[in-house]
C-alpha cells in the first residue's frame, strides 16, 4: 500500500484498521510520510511541511531519528498533524502528551 493511495483527510481510526492489513514490520520511507503528512496539513492547497517541522513532530512524539517509520509512528504523526490542522498549538499538544505518560 502507498499512502499516496490513501485519502489524506482519512479519521485516524479508519488509518489504523488500514495499517493493520499491512505485513508486520511494514515501513513508511521519511519522504513518502512528508507528503502525505503535507497533505493532511493543508488539504485545500501544495503547501508542504518543511523538514524542521517534521524532526520536531517526531522529537515530540519520541520518534527516534531515522529514515523508515513504523505503522504506530505514522499514526502518532497523523495525530501531530491533526492537532496542528484544526489551529492547536504545540504547548497545547506537549500538554496532551505529558497527560498520557502520566496516566500510563
């Protein structure tokens, strides 16, 4: 499956019963996630999510630094996007986070 056949806006629950099909041990390569991250972003235009942006979502989400990613990384990133998508904010987001550690 390449997420380039996926529509971009898919709710994240529907994402993950898709990746569930896939192979385990399935990679995403960085570029391909960029440009569907982009894509979920700002589905209304081209703009794309720059590379500094990208090494931040993965650095708030505990993404060690590599150029495959992982089913569970592509969600966790899905969920950055999203937050960012509908004018969150990243204090807001690293709230969140800092929320789940604590309750686990």
């Amino acid at each position: 499956m390449r997420l380039s056949e996926l529509d971009p806006l898919i709710p994240i629950s529907d994402l993950r019963e898709e990746l569930l099909k896939l192979p385990k041990g399935y990679c995403f390569y960085e570029q391909e996630l960029i440009e569907f991250l982009s894509r979920r972003r700002w589905p209304e235009n081209n703009r794309r999510i720059d590379r500094t942006t990208f090494w931040r979502w993965r650095n708030d989400n505990g993404i060690e630094h590599q150029k495959v990613f992982s089913r569970l990384d592509l969600l966790k990133l899905c969920q950055i996007c999203d937050h960012y998508r509908i004018d969150g904010t990243r204090s807001e987001y690293l709230d969140i986070m800092k929320r789940k550690k604590e309750v686990c």
